[in-house]
C-alpha cells in the first residue's frame, strides 16, 4: 500500500517546483547541463493559522497560495534563459522603479491578470453563451447545465491546443517527470531515474483533477442561484468561485488519500485529461524531478542524514583501529 503525502508540484521551464510540509524546491536544468536546486521555507498559510486549516477555508487559501508560488517558481525558472538582450522595456521599467520589490510587484500584476482572464474565459464567457437557450426552456437547471457544457468544452479545447505548442510540449514532460518522481516516494522505492519511470505520469491529486472537478462543483453551485440577469449572474460567478474552490479543494484531498471504488470513478476524467497534460520523461527530467523532491522530503533528508552519520562513524571507527595499529 502506498503511502500517503501531501508533497505535490508543478512543472516550470525545463524543471519542476516541489512543496513540502515546512518547504519549496525548485529544481532547474541550466543550459550547461547541470541542476540548480533553490530550496526555501515555506508553511502554507493554512498551517499557520488555526481557522485557515478549516476544512473549506484551507481550500480557498491554497488556491491563493499555490497561484502566487506558481507565478514565482515560473519567474525564477525563466531567469536561468532570458538574453539580458532582449529584456523587455517594461522589466527595465520595474527594475529601475521599484528595485528590490520589482519582482514582487511583477508577480502581483501577473496573479491578476491570470485571474481576470481565468475568471472571463471560464465563467463570464460560458454565461454569456448559455442565454442562446433561454428562449428554448425556462428551466434554471437546464440553463446552468448548459453553461457548464460550454466552460468544459472551453477548458478541454484550452488544454488541447496548448499541449500542441512545441515549447509546452518540454513543461509537459516536466509535469510528467513530477508525477513519477512523487509515485516513486508514496511506494517508497529509493529515489531514481530507474525506479520512477516504472510509475504513471497520472496522479489523482494532480491539479488538472482539480480544475476539472471545479467545473463540475460550479454547475452544482450555480444551480442553486436560479437564472438572474446577466450581470447579477456574472457577479454571482465571480463572488462563488472561492466557495467553489473551496468545496472541490476538499473533494481532490479525498480523492488523493482515498482508495475507494467511488473515489476511482470520481478521479477518472482528471487522469484521462491528464493524457493531455502530461508527457512521457526521460531519464535527465526525472533527475530534475527527484533532485527538487529530495529537497523538501523531511523523512528522506533525515533517513539520508541519518545514513551520513553512520558512515562518518563507521570511518572513525576504522580511524580509530588505524591509529591502535
């Protein structure tokens, strides 16, 4: 039986972000061929406070987090190829004005602008479109049924077109490289290219699963709303979706600790989708993956600890045999 863990990731530009209990790695393979491993320490915010650790409030709380460390772990990756040739009027701009908070700042603008245009293509749009029913039915079910058709048939053409970009295809063999590097940690084999490519790029607790049950939770969710005028409903959308977030953040924590027949069948679609976001790794992007997993694995940085110890004293042991000798 596997066990269980709450380590997850992503995958960034030619390496992949870790998270662990008390830490982040992020390992990246530079353009010489080596790793560059930058840990640092990190308790999620819902670990620091009783009231966010709540079962649905933690969910809302995460989605923050992990959007804001994604942007960074993306910025960071990125420093390892950007030509200071080509650097950006605007980079220049932020650097001179803002300095040391330049970063900062530039993570702020591009979690904002990530959420606007999450919040247009997969609630305001899909709104938008389902009122080409209304003269067809009166029903409000039928309607947001309807809706959510049309924000699954988005998301679904999103992730495929995407997954056909050349560049992409790289970050989606990374994904797949997290994937098998956290398999072969929760079956407890030493962690290796050799022992991780056995395992599966398709994991439960994956944040694809996650995006596809949020759809799925919104049509539930907005059901309950009825069918109000167009801008009350665009207003509804964007005020639930931490309430939706919330909810389906606690449906994909039970599906990654749950081995249930009903938690197979609620996973599926998600590993099926997985299909897309995912890519096959090859040995040097498992090096990546394991090299960033290693970093913030507390049980596995003391079992090596731990074995470090055993071999510094058996050699003084044999040191000490040396000079009786």
């Amino acid at each position: 039986m596997p066990k269980k863990t709450s380590i997850g990731g992503q995958a960034v530009i030619e390496g992949v972000m870790m998270r662990g209990p008390k830490k982040i790695a992020i390992a990246v393979r530079k353009e010489d061929g080596s790793i560059e491993v930058d840990v640092k320490d990190s308790i999620p915010f819902s670990k620091r406070n009783k009231f966010l650790s709540l079962p649905f409030i933690r969910g809302i709380v995460a989605l923050f987090d992990s959007l804001i460390i994604g942007i960074k772990s993306l910025n960071f990756s990125a420093s390892f190829y950007e030509d200071e040739e080509e650097e950006t009027k605007f980079d220049k701009y932020m650097k001179e004005k803002f300095k040391d908070k330049a970063d900062n700042i530039t993570t702020g603008f591009s979690f904002i602008i990530s959420l606007i245009l999450a919040t247009v293509l997969f609630f305001i749009i899909p709104t938008l479109g389902a009122n080409l029913i209304k003269r067809y039915t009166e029903s409000a079910f039928i309607k947001n049924l309807f809706e959510g058709a049309i924000r699954i048939i988005i998301f679904l053409l999103y992730i495929y077109f995407i997954s056909k970009i050349e560049d992409i295809k790289r970050v989606l063999e990374y994904h797949g490289a997290e994937h098998k590097s956290i398999f072969c940690y929760e079956n407890e084999l030493p962690l290796t290219p050799e022992n991780a490519k056995q395992f599966t790029t398709l994991h439960p607790r994956c944040g694809t699963n996650f995006l596809f049950i949020v759809m799925f939770v919104s049509i539930i969710v907005f059901s309950f709303f009825g069918w109000p005028n167009i801008t009350q409903r665009i207003i509804s959308r964007i005020l639930l979706l931490p309430v939706i977030s919330g909810i389906s953040y606690e449906i994909i924590r039970w599906l990654g600790y749950s081995d249930s027949a009903v938690a197979k069948v609620l996973s599926y679609p998600g590993l099926m989708l997985q299909k897309l976001t995912t890519r096959e790794p090859d040995e040097s992007q498992l090096e990546v993956g394991i090299a960033a997993l290693k970093a913030v694995a507390d049980d596995y940085i003391m079992e090596e600890n731990r074995e470090t110890a055993v071999i510094n004293n058996e050699k003084s042991k044999d040191d000490l045999k040396n000079e009786n000798i």
